[in-house]
C-alpha cells in the first residue's frame, strides 16, 4: 500500500516537472513573439538613449515584441527588423549603442528630429538608405560607415558635422546619393569620392570645403550642387554638362582652363642635369652640358628671329583673309559669343531635401550666377519675377526636362469634382478657385482651377514651365504638386489634399464642438511652417519669395503638421494685383505698401504675423474690434516684452495651459520678425534654429525638473513631446 501511494507521488512530481520544463521552453519564445531577441534588445536600448518618447507608442525598454506588436516606425520580415522609420518625431537623446546588431535592417530614417552629440560608431551594418538629416550631431563621420557597402542612400544633411572628410570612400560603390549639405565640412574633398561608380546626386554646398573638384570630373552625376563653399580651381569640363549643377559662392579661376603640362624630357636627362660630374662619364656629360649652353645662345636668337619672320607673314595673311568677311559673318560671330559662357556659367536647377530632386529655373542674361551675393533687390528675386531671359535657346532648354507630375484632362477633374460644384469648393484665393476631388481609386485631391484673367498674356508654355518649376519643389511641409492639366484653354494644379484644412480655419472659424489647438501644436506648426520658408529662401537656387504668406495658405494634415500652399505660384500675380489682394490683410511689411517690391524680408515679417495669430488667437487686421486693437502688429508689438501684458494677450481657447518660459521666447521671436525695418529681420535659418531650441529647453526642462515646476509649468507640459516635424 505504501509503495503504490510513493509510486503514485512520484508519478505526479513528474508530471509536474515535465510541465515546468516545458512552460521553461515555450513561456520565452511566447513573450519574444514574433520578434528576434537580438533585435528586440538593441530597440529597447535604442527606446532608452531616445528619452522613453511618448512619440513611440508601443515601445518599451522592458520586454516587448516589436514586430508582434507594431511599435511605431518599426517594419519586419519575418522575425528581423528590416526598416526603422521615425522621421519628424521631435526625438531628442541618442540612438543607442547596439544597433550594429540589427543585420538585417536596410533602412534608418531619424531625420528631422533633435539628435545631438556624435553619430555612433555602431551603426546597422547591411543598411542601404541611411537618413540622419535635420538633427544636431556634431564631429565628423564615423568610420564604419566606410563598410557599409550596400549602403545606397546617405543623407546627413542640416546637422553640425565638422572637420575634413576622411579618405572612406573607396568600397561605397553601390551609393547612389549623398547628401553632406549645410554642415561645415573643412579641407580639400577625398580622393576615394571617385570610387563612387553607381553615384548620381550629390549635394556638398554650404560646407566649407577647399580645393578643386576634379575628384569629381567622371562620376556619373545627374545632380550636383558644390555651392557656398571655398572650392577654387576650374570646373572640369565632363561636369559642365551636368543637368542640375550649381557651383556658385565658391572663388573659381576665371578664362579657359591651363592646357595640359608641356613635354616633360626622359628621366635620363633628369639624372645627368642633377648629378654632379665625378667621372670620366659624368665630366664628359657635363663638358656636352656646356656645349649645349653655347649652342642654345646662338639657337634661342635665331628662332626668336624665325618666329617674328614667320608670325609677321601669317598675321598679314590673317589680316587680308578677314577683310573679305562679309559683315553679316561678322556681325553672326559676335552675337554668338555671349553663348559660349552661358554653356558653362548659366544658372542652373536647384535641389530639394529630404531626398532631394531639383527645381529647374529659366536662365538669366547675365552670366554671373545670381548667388554670388549680387546688390540685395537682385538676390532676393525668385524665378517668379519677370527677369528670365527672352533668348527662346535658352528657354526651350529649359521646357526640355520632364515635369515630375501627373497629367490629367480637363474630363477627368471635372468627373472627380463634380463639374467643379459648389459643393465640392473648399477655398478661394487670388489666383482662382480649389475644389475637392474625388477619383475612382479613392484618391481626394485638391484641384486649383487658375482664373483665366491671371493668364491673359501667358501662353500655355509659360504655365508649363511654372508647373515644371513648381513640381521639383519637395519638403516635408510644402504642399506637393500631384499633377496639372492645360487643355481647352483651362489652367489646372493638382495637390495633395489635407483635411484638416487650414490653419486660418482652425484659428479663427472653429465652432464650440471643436478642439483648440494646443501649444505645442501651435509651436509646432510655426516650426514646420518656418522650415518651409526657410527651403524656398535658403535652398532652393534662385530664392522664392512667397508674397502671399498667411494662415489660410498654410495647410494641417490630419496630425496637425503644416504644409505650406501656393509655393511658386507668385508669377502668375503682378505687383499691383497681389497689394490688392493683401490690402488691409495685415500680412504685408511696411516697405511693401510703399515701394510694393515683396522679398525675402517681406515674408519673414509676413511669418511674424502668423505667429501673433497663433499666440493671441486674433485675426492679423479685425475691423469688429476697437480701434486701437485692429492692427494685430500694432496692437500686440510693444507687449511682446512685458511679461504680465504677454499673459493677457495669449489666446483664451489655450485657458492658461501654456509654460510661460516657452511663451516668453515664442515672443522674442516675434518681435525680431515683425521689425518695421527690413535689414533688422532675421533671416529664416536663424528663425528656424530659435524654434528648435525652443523646443530643446523645453525638452530638457521636463526631463530635470520633472512635474515640479510650479506656475510655470502649465497642464499641458506634458504633450511636449508630441512633435511631428
């Protein structure tokens, strides 16, 4: 009886540890789900050195399935990391330090966020398109990047990279793009670039780089831009014909190239010319060495003599033979030559960023290019401004790149609008009507249907060389031209369409059911808008000046990210026709109700003025209050400094939940923008930078003081990480 009660206990042990064994296998591969624990562990860490955002939901740096369980920007196959996609977050910290341990991951896209201190060495080997543009890393480039020979797509761009580059180059043979732009790069370019074989855009300007370029000369470029810089030397000749190059603000030697070196004699005579004679041999050289001295006297007079002879006859030959020319042959010749700099000097297209296409521009007369710091009215001209050349050589060169957009007919847009219906419009402005299109594979776009009174004098080839132009436009927040139509004598422009509308809309025409914006929302958006001003002013070659710069033309996705409007459509509005429009609108700097010259001043005060909206809440002209309070600059300018009217101004929707530091800044800014004198404003990088450090400190504030901040730390603070830049 004993022994089958023991032999009974004893099976049920063992059942019992055959259960704990298996729970001790199968329990861990349940909780590392779908996920590779080597992966899994260099995101936690990664998830970590970022701060713990808010902004990556589902993240965690305890446990978790990244690929199980979606966490944001996180793409697999199978159960490795393959993509990390986490652009515009408004991330601060690190990236970690194990991510050379993703293998299989290809693509790395951070950009845009507040990364600072140095790119670590540790970076995923096999990745092929590597993004870490817009952030604030310092030092030079880390080595490991030299083995990353997959690597295809390398964009550190807008960050603060210092220092020579070093000669890494050499085993990147299959980069296609490479983008060192806005950094300060010093000393000559390394000679391993021209092992870059596969290479087709590269863009090095507003560095400090030194040197010629010829490392360049016979990579295969489509795109280059090498401006801003201190490059001298000559442009080779392979790269001249380059389709987007820009190569001004560098001290390149003016006139032909020098020839190729003369002659050099066989190392032989180097020898006996630098020996000293010390045997028979070598006193016998040089007794032949004077003899040739003597010889060469008689020699050098004689063929100075021959050669007067001879150029005297060919000069009175030359002579004779160019006085039959006709002068019709005389006069061709010389209206020709002013061409034959163009070829190497014009002004070419510009790029674009986060992955960069060019915009192409008509070329201008003169051959200087146009950023070479010319007189400032000349410089702040965009290519909507009248200046093109009427030469129809250069412009048809121009009309010869496609048009990155898609062409719709006229019955398409009217199909997906309704016959263009009332009910289908969404907005007006100065150049025509936009309406809300629906297409048959569920696309909504918005369609801008051009008044034909704006084009009386433009043909259909003028509109497509704006459409042209307006197509290479592309950035994070700058409305993107989806396609155009020009038949029937109708203009169209096809956008993305966003539908939240406008920031105008949620300012000053929502109702009691709808959500106020935020203040990090509203900081948010003037640094999204701010860096969008600051593309068309600063990157793209020549500038754009906006002129019409304003709330309503500035467009909220459905994360509240701004995209900006109308870019590029400045041509189709004269002078006269765009005052008009602004008068009363609050928007125009005083220099221009007076000279009626727009320019890059007039659209930073313009961006003062949005950023007043976005702080009181207020309409920028608002005829319904009293006089005194109409003018919102007027009204608002001397309070920006004093820190109990500020609190009185702020939009009352905000109820107080704002940090009063954060406002207080916000303001300062303000007031730069909105100096009635133009030489005062900032120019928009500088605007663009007092933003994100803004933003910094308010970042670093929450992680050091936690919740103890008292009255300056408003409800809200916690929503300082909810960036989307």
């Amino acid at each position: 009886m004993e022994g089958s009660v023991a032999r009974a206990l004893w099976r049920e042990t063992m059942e019992v540890w055959v259960v704990v064994v298996f729970l001790s296998v199968w329990i861990p591969g349940f909780v590392n789900g779908a996920t590779n624990e080597t992966d899994a562990s260099a995101l936690r860490i990664m998830y970590s050195s970022l701060n713990s955002a808010a902004q990556l939901t589902g993240w965690s740096s305890a446990g978790g399935d990244p690929c199980g369980n979606s966490w944001k920007g996180i793409t697999c196959s199978g159960q490795a990391v393959t993509e990390i996609k986490l652009s515009g977050l408004g991330l601060t910290g690190s990236m970690g330090y194990q991510l050379s341990s993703l293998t299989s991951l290809t693509t790395l896209d951070i950009s845009n966020n507040f990364l600072g201190n140095q790119i670590p060495y540790q970076l995923p080997p096999n990745v092929q398109q590597l993004n870490l543009a817009g952030n604030s890393f310092n030092g030079g480039i880390p080595y490991s990047i030299s083995q990353m020979t997959s690597l295809k797509y390398l964009n550190i761009s807008h960050n603060q990279l210092q220092g020579q580059l070093n000669d890494m180059f050499g085993q990147l043979s299959a980069l296609t793009t490479l983008d060192l732009s806005f950094n300060s790069f010093t000393g000559n370019l390394p000679e391993s670039f021209s092992s870059l074989s596969s290479l087709n855009t590269m863009y090095l300007e507003n560095n400090q780089f030194t040197g010629p370029i010829d490392v360049l000369a016979n990579l295969p470029l489509d795109n280059l831009n090498v401006a801003n810089n201190h490059f001298n030397g000559w442009i080779p000749e392979q790269l001249k014909n380059i389709k987007n190059l820009q190569t001004q603000g560098n001290s390149w030697n003016s006139g032909p190239a020098p020839p190729p070196p003369p002659y050099t004699p066989p190392p032989g005579d180097h020898t006996n010319r630098n020996h000293k004679s010390g045997s028979n041999s070598n006193s016998s050289d040089g007794s032949g060495d004077g003899k040739k001295s003597g010889i060469g006297a008689g020699g050098i007079a004689g063929i100075v003599i021959s050669i007067l002879v001879v150029g005297a006859i060919v000069a009175f030959f030359l002579i004779k033979k160019r006085t039959r020319k006709s002068f019709s042959d005389v006069e061709k010749h010389d209206t020709d030559q002013p061409f034959t700099p163009l070829a190497s000097n014009e002004i070419r297209e510009m790029k674009s960023i986060q992955a960069p296409p060019a915009v192409s521009t008509k070329t201008f007369e003169t051959s200087t290019p146009i950023n070479l710091k010319p007189p400032p009215i000349d410089r702040h001209k965009s290519f909507d401004d009248d200046d093109f050349s009427n030469k129809p050589v250069i412009v048809k060169k121009g009309n010869t790149d496609p048009i990155s957009a898609t062409v719709y007919s006229v019955a398409d847009l009217q199909m997906a609008t309704g016959s263009f219906s009332i009910e289908n419009l969404i907005g007006e402005g100065s150049i025509g009507r936009v309406y809300r299109a629906q297409f048959d594979d569920g696309r909504v776009l918005a369609v801008k249907k051009i008044d034909s009174s704006v084009l009386p004098n433009q043909s259909s080839e003028d509109f497509i060389e704006v459409v042209s132009n307006i197509s290479r436009l592309h950035h994070p927040n700058v409305t993107e031209l989806v396609g155009y139509c020009s038949e029937h004598g109708q203009h169209l422009l096809v956008y993305e369409f966003h539908r939240n509308g406008s920031l105008h809309d949620f300012l000053h025409l929502s109702d009691e059911y709808s959500k106020p914006l935020t203040w990090n929302t509203r900081v948010k958006i003037a640094l999204g808008a701010a860096r969008a001003l600051e593309y068309l002013h600063e990157v793209c070659s020549p500038s754009i000046v906006l002129k019409n710069f304003k709330s309503v033309n500035i467009l909220l996705d459905i994360e509240l990210n701004p995209h900006l409007s109308d870019c590029g459509l400045a041509s189709f509005i004269n002078a006269d026709q765009a005052l008009n429009h602004n008068a009363g609108s609050g928007y125009d700097a005083p220099e221009v109700a007076m000279s009626g010259q727009y320019t890059l001043k007039s659209d930073v005060y313009s961006f003062g003025v949005v950023m007043l909206e976005l702080l009181t809440g207020r309409k920028p002209f608002d005829s319904s209050r009293q006089r005194s309070e109409q003018s919102l600059v007027r009204w608002a300018t001397p309070q920006l400094h004093d820190i109990d009217a500020l609190d009185k101004m702020v939009d009352p929707a905000l109820k107080g939940l704002y940090p009063a530091k954060s406002l207080s800044r916000f303001a300062d800014i303000i007031a730069l923008c909105v100096q009635p004198e133009p030489e005062f404003r900032p120019p928009m990088s500088e605007v663009v930078q007092a933003l994100v450090r803004l933003v910094q400190r308010a970042n670093m504030s929450k992680r050091t003081t936690g919740d103890e901040q008292g009255g300056s730390r408003r409800a809200d603070e916690p929503d300082v990480q909810d960036y989307t830049f």
